[in-house]
C-alpha cells in the first residue's frame, strides 16, 4: 500500500495559521502595551472639569470634579471599566444620573501621538453629552 501525502496546498494553509496563531494569542483583552498608569484628563462639553484616570492591565477607573452648564457640582465616577483591545465602555454616573460611556486609549507612536492618551465620549438619559480627552502621567 502507498502512503498519501497531504497537498501542498494543505501544508501551505497550516504553516500560514502556525504562524498567525501568536498574533491572535497575543490581541488578549487588555490596553495596548505602554499605555497603563495614571492619566490627567478633561472633561468639556455639557459638563466641564478635570480629573484623574487610571488605566491598568484590564480596566480603567475614571474620577473628575465636573460642573453643569447651569453651574451645579459634582462627580464623574466611572469605576472599573473592562478594557479589549485598548477599548472600553460601560456606565458610570456624573452628579448622581447614570451615564453610559464609550473611549479608547491609543499607544503612543514617537510621531503624531507623542504619550498614551485617552478619549472617550458620555451621555445621560435626558440627552446631555460630554467628551472626556487626556493623557498619561509623567512623559
């Protein structure tokens, strides 16, 4: 009996998934490499203030002193975040309401984004928004 040989073709699909594989294993949940520590960060729009954020190795928790357009303080509390793929969203609350949440954290590339920055946008229920912008600590 003659022993089959696999096609090449078959051969050239596995070595091309062999190699892709780490790629893959390595995209795990998580910011993007130089991007974890403390962040200064800004809130404008609707609400105005500043604050801190602290993005670790799976989450990012966001803490500002805001005021309303009418002149009324209070907080922007987003505790603990899940970061994927240096993405986030989920809810937190400013002056008490529920908001909902959707940002990204970008690596810094030597060129146009010179240190890791923040950026995510808010909203409320009665339709106020925000952007909230900063970078990170230190550089």
């Amino acid at each position: 009996m003659e022993t089959m040989r696999p096609p090449a073709r078959f051969v050239l699909i596995l070595l091309a998934i062999a190699a892709v594989a780490p790629a893959i294993a390595a995209a795990a949940p998580g910011p993007p490499p130089k991007t974890t520590g403390a962040y200064d960060v800004n809130v404008r729009g609707y609400y105005t203030g500043t604050g801190h954020a602290a993005v670790g190795a799976k989450s990012i928790t966001i803490t500002v002193r805001v005021k309303d357009e009418a002149g009324n303080a209070g907080n922007l509390v987003v505790p603990s975040l899940r970061i994927e793929d240096g993405r986030f969203s989920g809810t937190g609350t400013i002056m008490g309401k529920p908001v909902t949440l959707s940002g990204r954290i970008d690596a810094p590339d030597g060129e146009v984004v010179k240190a890791a920055r923040l950026t995510c946008t808010l909203g409320t229920l009665d339709g106020k928004h925000a952007r909230v912008v900063g970078s990170k600590k230190g550089l």
